[in-house]
C-alpha cells in the first residue's frame, strides 16, 4: 500500500473518532494518562482536536513544497473548529487527504515546522501521528478503537525495528507487557507504551 494511502486511512480513522464526539465531550479534560508532551495542564478534547486541525490544515502546503514562511506562519493559528466542529475538522481531513493523494514523487522535499523531509518521511511522521491518537482517543471516548489492518501491519512494520530510536527521542514510552499472541493492534500500541 502506497504511503499516501496509509495517511488517508489514518486520517480518515481520526475523523472517524471525531465525528462520534458528543457535544458534551468537547470541553472535557483529557486524563492524566493522555500521552502528550505537554506537562503544565492537561488539554480538553477541542483543544487537542483544534491542534490536528491546525497540523492537517498545513498538509497541503507542506505537499506543495511551500514553506511556512511563505504561506504565512499566522496563517492556520486560533480556532479552526469554529461552531461546527465535526463538519469542519471533516473539510480540513478532506483536503488533507486530497492533497495526499495527489503527490507523485514520494521523495521531493517537504519543508515541516520540524525540518525538511522527503515526502515519505513526513508522511510517516503525520500518518503515525493520526493513527495512535484515533486509537487513543477512541478509548478514552468509549469508541471502537479499531484502526485499519493495512494500516496497524504498515506501522507495525515499520516501527518495530526503530522502537528505541523513538524511545530515545521522546516519541514513545517504555513498552507495555502484553501476550505474544495479542492481536498486531494491541502488540502495535504496546510498543508505544500505550495502553491497547
């Protein structure tokens, strides 16, 4: 399966979550086991939701080779949720997703907030993103958190061999123990040190 693919279902998985959010659960504070970098206060669901808005908003310029200083690094700030949040993180998957599968040339150069990456490898770094939070938040909203199983076997595949690497950089937590027969999903999210 072609990377741009594997984004779409990501992304396609997260907005799956989203659009199953109550609309008394947009305010609600995520869990002290919400796995997040931040560490002042723990973030309400709009907000963490507002923030892969705003990530997902760049997909298409960053998939255009634009830097952020040219579309204008102001450009995607505030409140892009605005009164109808479902439909518009929807509108903003959507052409994220578009311009996914739009590209050709998995390795010309993607200019991140992060650094410049190849296509392929930004790709991975935001499809990785979507799919652990879909999972994630689908288990704290009480929702089927089943993600795609070309999807779960693509990062499986990928981030088994490169665990301590992520661990290193503080991208994963240390592994949670689960049966060597648990199904590749479970396996997947325990080397994040994330519970299945």
């Amino acid at each position: 399966m072609r990377q741009t693919d594997l984004f779409v279902q990501a992304d396609r998985a997260l907005d799956g979550v989203v659009a199953q959010v109550r609309d008394d659960q947009w305010q609600m504070e995520m869990p002290e086991s919400f796995f997040t970098r931040s560490v002042d206060r723990r973030p309400t669901l709009r907000e963490i939701l507002n923030y892969h808005a705003y990530d997902d908003a760049w997909v298409p310029d960053m998939l255009a080779g634009r830097t952020m200083d040219e579309v204008g690094r102001d450009l995607h700030r505030g409140d892009l949720l605005g009164d109808d949040p479902k439909a518009r993180f929807a509108e903003i998957v959507e052409r994220a997703c578009a311009a996914a599968l739009a590209v050709e040339d998995l390795d010309f150069v993607v200019h991140a907030s992060f650094g410049d990456f190849p296509a392929r490898g930004y790709l991975w770094q935001v499809t990785s993103f979507r799919a652990f939070r879909a999972h994630e938040l689908a288990r704290i909203l009480g929702l089927d958190p089943a993600l795609p199983a070309e999807l779960v076997q693509a990062l499986w595949d990928e981030f088994l061999p490169r665990a301590e690497e992520m661990r290193g950089i503080g991208v994963f937590r240390e592994p949670v123990p689960v049966p060597d027969d648990a199904p590749l999903q479970d396996r997947l999210i325990a080397l994040t040190g994330r519970q299945p």
